[in-house]
C-alpha cells in the first residue's frame, strides 16, 4: 500500500483502533478512559495523519496545534478557548503527571504556546509543524521535558 493510500486510511484505523488502545489503561492511575475524558482521547488518535494547517480547526481542512485540541473536546461536548494561550490559562491545573484527557503545554520557537492532548500516561497527540501532521509523541523525550510549562484539564 503506498503512503497516500495508508494516509487516507489512518484516521479510520485508529477509530476502529480505539476501543482495543484503551483497554487495560481504563482506571490506571485513578482515570477512567469512559465519558468525557475517553471521548477526548478518542477525538485526538482519529487525528493521527490529519494534515496540519495554520489556524486550521476541521480535520477537513487541517489542524493546527489548538485547533486540535479544541475540535477533540468540542467532539466530546466540552467547548475550550480557541487558542493555546487562552486554553493554558483557563485549564484547571493538574501538576507535572499529566494523564490521558489532559492538555500539555509548551514552550514555542516563536516564543508562543504549543498544546496536545495526553492519549495514555507517556504520549501526547499534537499537531506538529515539523511532521506537517496530526502525531504521537512521548512526553519524557528531552526536547519535550525541556520545553514543557505545564499541563491542565477542562475534564471534571
């Protein structure tokens, strides 16, 4: 299957994925991945391989980093600000162990704020302008701890 066929297929994968990634890590650490908090999770892995796009807000146009995380909360009924500023302000936060639902901010290049969404306990899905894509990444890399300025939860 060549690369533009597999892109096409992925974010069906990972729906159809979803309830399998998901079993075994539903009460780990005190969260249950049901409700709001599994819809979210579910939301932002249907993303993977989405292109990114500045400013973008549908999976049908592109996503940008807060795009994501505002459609994937917006898909589980929870409306957050639109913007990685404004949604780190207005999160309740959690500390430094972020868990899967929760929203991890970070450090910019252009000295802004880039947002993803904790999928599991180590990885994040983000909009990465490096991959021009919906992706996966792990928290605990070093470039990630050592951008990273905190994490937050509009989940009750």
């Amino acid at each position: 299957m060549n690369i533009r066929a597999y892109s096409a297929f992925a974010p069906l994968f990972f729906a159809a994925a979803l309830p399998f990634l998901l079993q075994g890590c539903g009460s780990s650490g005190g969260y249950a991945l049901t409700g709001t908090r599994g819809e979210v999770v579910g939301a932002a892995l249907a993303q993977v391989g989405t292109p990114y796009r500045y400013g973008g807000n549908s999976p049908r146009q592109g996503l940008d980093c807060s795009g994501l995380t505002a459609y994937a909360h917006s898909a589980a009924g929870v409306k957050i600000p639109r913007v990685a500023a404004d949604q780190q302000r207005a999160a309740t936060p959690v500390g430094q162990k972020p868990g899967p639902g929760d929203l991890v901010f970070f450090r910019s290049p252009d000295g802004g704020r880039h947002v993803g969404i904790m999928v599991d306990w180590e990885r994040f899905a983000h909009a990465s302008t490096s991959k021009q894509q919906v992706k996966l990444s792990r928290l605990d890399t070093p470039y990630w701890r050592s951008q990273f300025v905190g994490a937050g939860t509009y989940i009750r």
